[in-house]
C-alpha cells in the first residue's frame, strides 16, 4: 500500500475511535444543534463536486460534503435509496426521504460502542491493501442496520423510556401502536402471590383497555396515549406512574373484591357495590388520558408532521416524485392497452424494422395526441438507463401479463363450476407443427361457457398419448378431473375409439365411466357425405360445381368478366369452393351457382367465342354443355332443397349455448322432415317441373323425350322420366335418415334417462327417471325430493321453452337445489367441437407464414387474448401495471 493510503485508513481509524468515545450530547447541545443550518443529509456517491477531497478521511468527506450543500438544492431524486451511501437507522422508523442532524447519528454510534470486536474488524478492514471505499461504507451500512435493529426495538416498542421523540418518532410510533405480546409468560410478584392476590400482569387486560401496554424491561404497565402525548392541555393533574415508571401494583389493578374475577375474566368492571374501581379504571376515565387520546387522536389525523409542512421545497420535490411515479404509471398502461388492441384484433406486434413495427407505430400515434406521453418518450435519454420498454422483449413480457390474466380469471370461473366436459381437436399450423386445443364446457351464472384453457404441440395422433396429453394440461392448470362428467371429439378413430381412442382411454385412466358425444357437426357432415355418394349423378353434380370454381379462379380475365357479369345484377353471387372438411358449405356454393345461373351461362358463352388461348375456349365450352343439363340443373336443384334443411341443423348445433335435450329434439325434427319428403311424390315432381320451366327461361332448349330415352338405356325399367329423379331423390333422403337415426340413438342411449327433461317430453318424466338420474348425477340425495321440484317446474319448462331460462329462474330464487344442479349438468354436456374448429381459425391468422418462428407460449397467450375477447375487455390495467413492476426489478418506479 502507497504512504498516501496508509495515511487515509489511519485518518479514518482516528476518527471513528474518536467518534465513539463521544459522550451522548445533552439536550441544550442536541437542542443548539437542531437550530444549526449545517445539518447532515445523506448525498449521492458519485456527486465529487461538494467539497469531497480524496486526501481526507472518507467519513470526513461525507460530513463536509453534506454540511456544505443548502437544503433547497436537495431533491427527492438525489434521496433515491439506489445512490444512498449507508442507512444508519431503521427504514422503516424513518422515511428515507427525511434528512438527519449529525447530532442523531453521533448518538446511534455511540450506542453501539459495547460491540468493540465488530468495530475492530472494520477498522482493520480499513488497513487493507485491498481497502475499497465503496464495500467499506456498506459493511459500515449493514452493520448499523441490523444492530440498531435490535438495540431501537426495545427502546421504541417496549415502553420503558420517558423521553421526547420528535415527530417523525411519534408518527412511526404511532402508526405501530401499543406493543402487545400476548404469548408472555409474565413474572409474579411473591408476596402478592403468598397473600392470594392479583400477582402478575394479565392479557386479558388488552381487551377493555386498548391503550394499555406492558415493559417486559420494567415489568410494569403503561398507557400508550400519556406515555407519547403527556405534555399539553389537561396534562396538570398527570400521573408520572403511566408516563415514566410504570405501574406495578397489580393487587390495585382492578379494585378490591375483584381481583379473582380478573384472574378468571376478561370482565374488570363489575357492576357497582362490589368495591372501589381499580388503577385500570380510574386511569383511563380521567381526564388526563381522555386529553391524551384526543392530542394522539389528532396527531394521526395530520397527512405530514409539522416541519414538513412548513418546508415549502419539500412539498414540492414530494409533489413532483408523485407526478412522476403517476406518469410512470401512465405509460405503463398505456403499453399495455397497445398490447391488448393488437393482440385482441389478432394483429402483428413487430415488423420488418423497428420502425414499421404495428406496436411502436400504435405508441407513436398515441404520442401525437398526448404531449405528456410524447415528452416523456423524448427524455428516454436523460433518465439513468434508456429504457422506453418498445423493445420485443418488453412486447414479450405484456403479451404474457394479458394472456396469464385472462387464462387466470378463465380457470377461476372453471374451478367454481359444478361439472365441466372436454373437447379436444388438433390442426397442423404454418410451421408444420401439429397443434391441440382443449376446450372446457362450464355453466356460470345459467350460461353455458366454453373456454379454451390449452395450446400445446404434440408430435403424436395416438389416443392413449392424446389422453395423458389432455390431463398433464389439466394437471398444469389446476383443475380437478372429478368434475369432467362427458367428452366429445370428431369421429376419427384415434378420438372415438371404443378401445384405442382418447374417449376410452380418458375413461380408463380415471377409472370411471366418462360419457362420450360425437361431435354433432361432424356427424352430419358424415350424413351429407354419405348420401352424396348413392348415386352418380350426385358425384357429377359436385364434381361440376368444383370444376366452375376452378376454372373462374384460375385466371383474372374469366373472373374479370364473370364479376362484369354479376355488377349487372343485384343478387348475383360469384362461384364458391366445396369444402373438404365442412359439407355444410356445400349448400352455399349450391346456392351461389343457382342464383347467378344465368350471369355464368353467359360469362361461359363469351369466353368460348372470344380470341383467347385455346385451352380456355375449349374448357369454357364443356362447362357451357355440362350446364345445360338438364340431369345437373335437376339435380341442383334438389340438393339445394335438402341441404337447406341439413344446413340450419348445422348453423344452431354449432352454437356454444345449444343444450344436449334441445340438439335431440332437433335431430328428431330433421329425420321427420326427411320422412315427409320422402313420402311427398308430389313435392318430387314439382322439382323437375321447375327444373323445366328456368332452363326455358335461359334459352336452353331441353327434350323431354331424348333426355327420357337416354336414360332409359340404363334401366329399361323406367315408366316415365319423373320416376327416375324421384328415385335417385328418394336414395338421398333413405340414406341421410339412416344416418341420423344412428347419430340419435347415440344421443339417446347416453341420455334415455334425461330425455324427458325436454320440453317436448317434460309430462311424461317419471319416478324411475328421477332415480335413475340421481344415480348419475353427483350430489342429489334424495330423487323424490328431485320429482316433486321438476313436477313443481314443469310449467316454467314449458313457458320458457329452454333449459337455460328455466336454471336462471331457478338460481335466483334458490328453491329447487336438486333440479338446480339436474340442469346445470344438462347445460354442461359437449354439443360439438366448433370451438376448437374456430380456434384454429384464429390460429392461422395469428400464425401465419411471416411468423412461423412464434414460440408456443407466446401463441397461447395471443389466441387466448383474441378467442376470450370478454375477458381481456374486464382487465384493470392500473392493477396489471403493478404485477408488471413485480415482475422484476424494474428501471422505473410505479405508486
């Protein structure tokens, strides 16, 4: 080590040896150096331009530095406990804000002048080659810090000192209260004992007398209010016992004849005539301690003690932290509601540079409305760090704090559901991964919920690894299996396997029988697909309509003319696709070709007349033929009939509030419309008969005869042409009802027992009904007491004419508690699995092929934000920017 730093450490160990050889100063010293304008503030480290000299001792520094700043120069920025050099008392006794005279802490050093060993270890740290001014003045700030912890305790909460605290004292006293320990074993006094009387102190004196407080030093009791606030108005006729002493005659605590009671009671104030009142009750009844405890009264109703009040600068460097910690605050909302908007609206947050990001361009239009927002992002480089929290990992970090709230108040609503079902489909995203949804079906309030709680990869399509799959994320999200009462997944067999799939390996794994529903909308698109199939002309037919969408859409000058065509029109529809996987849009592209017939026909004649590449003339041609038909437009015109039917089955299946007893009734009313079409030759007929009359209506010039003699090449059997499509019409309608038989008896073998609830069917429920449906349902005891309320309620189930209406009535009057939860499990039954279809709508917006590099929690967390639209619209943002500022230290300070 250098001279020059052998000098400092023993410059340094001079004066803290001398330091604490000072006496504690009497009170004209303390009283001369409060009035002293040179008072000690604690100062920021790295401020060397305040008279700190590196060759003097650094202790000395601090004092000569902060003697020398004037107080109106010290800010609440400059007090930032980041920069303090050391804490020398409690944080919490004192505001960090607040400054310190010398005198307070020459005193507090004094006080530790009996842990001589610790001193000397920092002294001889001080001697170090390696000395560092830094790590010496925070072993110095921990080594006050915890020993004042234990010396103050004693001195401030046990009530053993009489001395004046100063109101910074008084405020933090007064916010702790009397000190109470009521798990004390108190000391007896044993001549009071051997005399049978009230020896001890006793806890259950707190209760009568709140203001009363015991010295474990002293062993004796004093009033909290006369002990802080014994000087002023009505003080004359004080006692020093409760202020100074302590009182410790606890035979006259509570009067004569009733210090047994006291022992035994919380009761010390007998009725009168039973003997004198005791120490307790005279105290707290004279006017001493009632003036007392009003000044204490008025004391903790004062916002800020008295010198902070008179010190104007202080105000308003405390009125400026606050305005700055509101703006802190502003800002942090504000990105937050960024974050919602485009996650909510399934927008892009970044782009292809940081200026053209949706989230920063979204930050900076805001900024052109609000200055305050706008300055605040202009003085980014004058704070400390340059943070303005634009950066991808700050978007991160809001996406996840939106989509946790929202899957945080779904699970919360999930887990106070009496029963939940589970639905689960997968789909492969754009980066080729395949991707699950699982959905949870829940009642909340007399409304059927359904909630997606789960976006997770898995690379596998086997049903048993499907199951484990769908409980570890049921496991991950806190809910119990017990409430699962049914499942339903599409017809696949790897999900609807009766001994490899997800609906019996779920049922196995949870070793209870978990009732399975087909997907209704995938069943009837099954319905549709297979009566397509019964004959070649309906496979023709389809086979056409695709062909037409694939020629239009294969070239912008077929489908410019075909749009000139249609901007004629009023009602003209362009050409749609047939989808693989939802036949029911099927009937729209039906629809579609039947409406612009004759917008196509003509678009078609124009093309294979006009110069263009042959190829085109020559398919435009042959679509041309092919749709002058008469067997296709025929045709047409009967599907269009029949998925009419089928398609609005379809439309309100896929409906999240459709109950299972409802989706029966309408099963049952399609297959007897079916009935009646079939048997209806004359509804048949008619179909052929306008088929006739629109194609003369387009010039299209159709025989009869030829079209009856061609056809009857194939079936020489044939009387008439009107039997042939009455056949093939009827072949359709005998397949689609077969299916749907199979689909309902499904339904009803699951729910024979729960058919009668509909209000179709709610007459003809019955005892053995009732009994059976208490064996299934959980939580009914008694099924004739379930009878009598449904019999009670069968009026109302007709009335509303739904089950929901029916389970709002009955919650809010709270009367039927068994056919309550009967309608709550019925409400609860899976319909279909249009969520998770409509999930995976969302998910190739979200994913599309720009973003293929999305992690999977952040694609979780943006799905749930533009799926649960209701629950991220009821987000607080002011709480959600405090989680925000805990989620780590932050570079910015919130209120």
């Amino acid at each position: 080590m250098s001279n020059q730093g052998e000098k400092r450490s023993h410059s340094d160990n001079n004066f803290l040896q001398n330091w604490l050889k000072r006496k504690t100063p009497s009170p004209n010293e303390v009283a001369n150096e409060r009035t002293d304008e040179t008072n000690l503030h604690y100062q920021p480290m790295n401020n060397m331009q305040q008279g700190i000299s590196p060759d003097t001792s650094f202790v000395t520094n601090i004092i000569t530095a902060s003697s020398s700043i004037p107080e109106s120069e010290i800010s609440v920025e400059e007090l930032s406990t980041n920069e303090l050099i050391c804490d020398l008392v409690e944080p919490n006794l004192v505001d960090l804000n607040e400054s310190y005279f010398v005198t307070s802490i020459v005193t507090e050093l004094h006080e530790l002048q009996s842990l001589v060993l610790t001193c000397k270890n920092l002294i001889k740290q001080s001697r170090s080659p390696d000395f560092s001014e830094e790590i010496f003045t925070t072993d110095i700030n921990l080594f006050c810090t915890s020993l004042k912890n234990t010396t103050t305790k004693l001195e401030l909460l046990y009530p053993s000192d009489n001395r004046k605290y100063n109101d910074d004292e008084l405020r933090y006293l007064v916010s702790c209260g009397p000190y109470r320990d009521l798990n004390l074993s108190y000391p007896q006094n044993t001549e009071l004992k051997k005399k049978n009387k009230q020896c001890s102190f006793t806890s259950n004196w707190y209760k009568n007398f709140p203001f009363l407080e015991y010295s474990i030093k002293k062993d004796a009791c004093f009033c909290f209010c006369c002990r802080l606030f014994s000087s002023g108005p009505g003080s004359e006729r004080a006692e020093d016992a409760w202020v100074t002493t302590g009182v410790s005659s606890w035979s006259k605590m509570t009067g004569k004849k009733r210090n047994k009671i006291a022992q035994n009671t919380d009761t010390i104030i007998s009725p009168h005539g039973l003997g004198s009142d005791g120490k307790l009750v005279k105290h707290f009844k004279s006017i001493t301690h009632t003036m007392a405890e009003n000044r204490l009264l008025n004391f903790s109703q004062k916002r800020t003690n008295i010198d902070l009040m008179l010190n104007a600068q202080r105000r308003l460097a405390d009125q400026k932290r606050e305005e700055i910690l509101k703006l802190n605050e502003k800002i942090v909302v504000t990105l937050l509601d960024v974050a919602r908007f485009l996650s909510r609206q399934s927008l892009s947050f970044q782009g292809d540079a940081d200026s053209e990001r949706n989230f920063v361009a979204a930050v900076n239009m805001i900024r052109r409305c609000d200055p305050v927002l706008d300055q605040w992002f202009k003085d980014v480089n004058l704070r400390p760090y340059h943070t303005s929290y634009l950066h991808h990992d700050s978007q991160n970090e809001l996406i996840k704090l939106l989509g946790s709230a929202v899957h945080k108040s779904i699970l919360n609503d999930i887990n106070n559901a009496p029963f939940i079902s589970i639905t689960t489909d997968s789909t492969m995203d754009a980066s080729h991964k395949e991707i699950y949804t699982i959905v949870v079906r829940f009642v909340k309030n007399s409304v059927v919920q359904e909630r997606i709680i789960s976006v997770a990869q898995l690379n596998s399509k086997v049903g048993q690894d499907i199951c484990e799959h769908i409980l570890e994320q049921l496991k991950i999200c806190g809910i119990s299996t017990d409430k699962i009462i049914a499942q339903s997944y599409d017809n696949a067999s790897n999900m609807s396997g009766k001994r490899l799939g997800v609906q019996a390996c779920l049922s196995k794994c949870l070793n209870r029988s978990i009732m399975y529903i087909p997907c209704s909308t995938h069943s009837v698109n099954l319905v549709l697909q297979h009566g397509s199939r019964v004959s070649i002309d309906y496979i023709n037919c389809f086979g056409i309509l695709q062909e037409l969408y694939n020629f239009f859409t294969g070239g912008i000058k077929r489908h410019a003319l075909l749009c000139e065509e249609l901007s004629k029109t009023s009602y003209g529809l362009l050409v749609k696709d047939l989808s693989k996987t939802r036949w029911s849009n099927r009937y729209e592209a039906i629809r579609a070709v039947i409406i612009s017939y004759q917008q196509i026909m003509i678009t078609l004649q124009k093309l294979s007349g006009i110069d263009i590449d042959n190829n085109t003339r020559q398919a435009a041609t042959n679509l041309f033929k092919k749709l002058c038909s008469f067997t296709f437009y025929t045709v047409l015109l009967f599907l269009k009939n029949i998925m009419a039917s089928s398609n609005a089955l379809i439309v309100h299946l896929q409906k999240p509030e459709m109950d299972i007893s409802t989706s029966i009734d309408m099963v049952k009313d399609t297959i007897n419309l079916l009935h009646q079409m079939h048997d209806d030759h004359m509804s048949l007929d008619a179909i052929i008969e306008v088929s006739r009359k629109d194609l003369e209506k387009l010039n299209v010039n159709v025989d009869i005869n030829v079209e009856f003699q061609r056809l009857r090449r194939r079936n020489k059997e044939l009387k008439s042409l009107h039997e042939y499509y009455r056949i093939i019409f009827q072949k359709m309608i005998m397949s689609m009802n077969e299916e749907f038989k199979s689909y309902s008896s499904v339904l009803i073998t699951n729910l024979k027992y729960f058919a009668n609830l509909s209000v179709t069917w709610i007459n003809m429920f019955s005892r053995e009904d009732a009994k059976q449906i208490c064996s299934i349902v959980p939580g009914i005891d008694d099924y004739e007491l379930l009878f009598f309320e449904i019999q009670l309620l069968k009026s109302k189930i007709i009335e509303f004419n739904n089950i929901a209406n029916v389970l709002n009535t009955i919650e809010t009057t709270d009367v039927y508690p068994r056919a309550q939860r009967v309608f709550q499990y019925l409400l609860t039954i899976p319909i279909s699995i249009a969520t998770n279809e409509r999930s995976f709508s969302k998910l190739k917006i979200i994913k599309n092929y720009l973003r293929t590099n999305m992690t999977d929690e952040r694609l979780f967390h943006l799905m749930l934000c533009a799926l649960e639209k209701d629950h991220l619209d009821q987000l607080n943002l002011n709480h959600l920017a405090k989680e925000w500022s805990k989620m780590k230290d932050r570079r910015i300070e919130l209120p």
